[in-house]
C-alpha cells in the first residue's frame, strides 16, 4: 500500500459519516437496528482516559437509548484513597431508557434523554452527560479536525450488516466531574469519534478488534492510528484488517489485510472485571474471564513499517444483551500505555501515548 494524503476536512465525508441511520418514526421498523456515537478522549500529560456512548436501539415507542459512560482517573487526581497496588481507578454508569417521541431529530441530529444529550452540527458537537447517583459528569463542545472517513456502510455482519465511519481528532473543552473533582477539558486532549449502525443481533457469532492511539512524537507531531478487524466470535476467523495512521489531522498511510499481525497477550487467569450496566454485573457475577494485558501490531509493506507495543493498565466489561432473546455480547474495555514506531517515507517516527481498545466477544 502506498503512502497518501488526504485533505484534512472534507464536509461531505463528515455529514455522510454522522449521518443517522436507524429510522426514527416507523413504529414497525426491524427491532435488530443500531445506530451510535462513540467518543473517547484521553489526557496524554495526566493519564485521565473516557468513553461516552449514545446508542439508539430498536424502534420508537419499542426501542431504547442507551448510554455507556466510563471514565479511568490515575490515583494522584482523586481524593479518596485507593488501595496501595491500585495506580488508577475507573467510574462508569450504564443503563437504557425508553425511546419516546421528541428524543430524537436528525438535522441537526440532536439525541435527547434523561440526563444526556448529544448534539452535531456540520463540524460541532456538544456532548452532555449528568448523573448525580454517581456522581459522574460531562460536558464538552468538539470540533472536527480530522480527515473523516466512512469506512464501510453495508459490510456483512452475523444476520445483517454494519456500517462504520470515523472522525479521529476533534479540538475539544468541557469539563469532567468524578464525585467532587472536576478536570478541565482543554485543547490538550485528545478526542477521538466514531460511528457504528446496523442491523445484527447481540450474541450472535461476531465480534471485533478495535483500537484508536495517539502517541507524541520527541518532536511535537503527534500520530493516530485506528484498528479495525470484524472477527466471528472466537476470533478464529475475520475479514479484512486495516488500521489508518494519521500523522497530526491528515490521514497518511492505511496497512492492510497480510501487512497486518496482530497479538493480543491475555492474563493467566480469570479474572472477575467490573461490569456495566449493573443488572448485567449482577447476572454474571461469578464470570470469570481472562482480560488483555498487552498488544503487539505489527506492519510492513514494500515501503513502510509500523509497530505498536501496548501495555493495558486498566479493564472494564461491558454486557450487551440482545433485545429479542435471551443472548449476549462482552466488550472488554480496555485501555494503557502506547510506544509507536512507524517508519513513513524513509523517516523514523517515534512516539508515545495512551490507547483505547475493545475486543468483543
């Protein structure tokens, strides 16, 4: 694969990409439809780390909308204490409501729920998110940067198909509460979205390897890279793998398909992860699992090469049932440290950072 440049924006890509999919008046739409918007934003300096997820599900008036929202807080930044071995700790709330008239409008797409709300507007997006049992909170303003790319739109996936586009840097400010500590949101952080909607069933026999990192370099430029490879539920089968390098807002390099091999290393164990949403954590209590304790990628082409060491420091499972029958998908959430190594056009690229990674069974 050679290398390439993209222009950095292009408003056609991005309104393709968040563009809603999931019908949201016809009351007799496939139950199977999925349709959401996922943002991760990480401080390189601090180590803080979050995901937000809005989900529609369903159908209007026999749907839902769902929100995952974790946060991981190195020790240091908090002021309860921590048990001595534990250098972070991670928050997070999960849980569904119904989907009813007036929750949803499509331009400017606008999702509106209890306590949270997503707005988009060509390149804007506001993100609001207040949960006062937790007492976990969020609310950014972002701006797409980024080269956006819709990826796929109709890919076959268990018994139906899924689409997936991606906008993997966005200038945000907000703000972050975890109980009584509140962390500014600034240009500083990196924010990373993405899109994934479709017809499939949780607990079907899929499943994906997913990550998005971003490393500085000793210079000051900064690199994104973004996995992606939809597997059957085991992984021992997957369609084409890709991940896209991005060196500052401009996409440069995709390696492909057997330019690709990628390692997850698991612990010896099993181990019982914390678990959302809550209902979920109490069903499967006593699952015992092993988790991703590191990653090894590597790439190479006739021209450039490309290795990731990661080491996770941090592991969350997400329970997904599906909405028709007694079936379940696992996210494991997982995120750490990153060291980058890309060879790009006959110079050495060297950086390190903070990852966000899903595999999902």
């Amino acid at each position: 694969m050679t290398t390439i440049t993209f222009v950095t924006m292009d408003e056609r890509t991005l309104a393709s990409v968040e563009q809603l999919r999931i019908p949201i008046t016809d009351q007799s739409a496939p139950l199977d439809w999925k349709d959401w918007y996922h943002f991760i934003l990480m401080e390189p300096k601090s180590g803080l780390r979050v995901l937000v997820n809005l989900t529609l599900s369903g159908r209007l008036n026999g749907g839902e909308l769902q929100l995952s929202f974790i946060a991981t807080v190195p020790r240091e930044l908090l002021t309860v204490e921590l048990p001595p071995e534990n250098t972070l700790a991670t928050f997070g709330i999960a849980y569904p409501q119904i989907w009813e008239t007036g929750m949803v409008s499509r331009e400017p797409l606008r999702l509106q729920g209890r306590n949270v709300s997503l707005e988009i507007d060509g390149r804007q997006s506001r993100v609001e998110v207040q949960d006062d049992g937790s007492g976990l909170a969020i609310a950014f303003e972002a701006e797409a940067e980024a080269t956006p790319l819709l990826v796929t739109e109709d890919s076959p996936f268990g018994s139906g198909f899924i689409g997936w586009g991606l906008v993997p840097g966005l200038r945000v400010a907000g703000e972050l509460s975890v109980g009584d500590v509140k962390f500014p949101i600034h240009r500083d952080w990196f924010c990373y979205h993405d899109r994934n909607f479709g017809r499939f069933r949780w607990g079907e026999d899929i499943g994906w390897e997913w990550f998005v990192a971003f490393a500085t370099c000793t210079d000051g430029r900064t690199l994104t890279l973004v996995l992606d490879r939809r597997t059957n539920r085991d992984h021992s089968e997957w369609g084409l793998s890709y991940i896209f390098v991005y060196l500052g807002e401009r996409l440069r390099k995709i390696f492909l398909g057997p330019t690709l091999a990628i390692n997850w290393e698991w612990s010896g164990t099993g181990v019982l992860p914390m678990r959302l949403p809550g209902v979920m954590a109490s069903v499967f209590a006593h699952r015992s699992v092993p988790m991703p304790e590191s990653l090894r990628v590597e790439a190479a082409d006739e021209r450039d090469s490309l290795s990731v060491a990661v080491n996770f420091d941090s592991a969350m499972e997400l329970v997904l049932p599906d909405n028709r029958g007694r079936q379940y998908s696992f996210i494991e959430e997982v995120s750490g440290n990153v060291e980058v190594k890309l060879l790009l056009d006959g110079e050495m690229l060297h950086g390190r950072g903070l990852i966000y990674a899903e595999y999902v069974v």
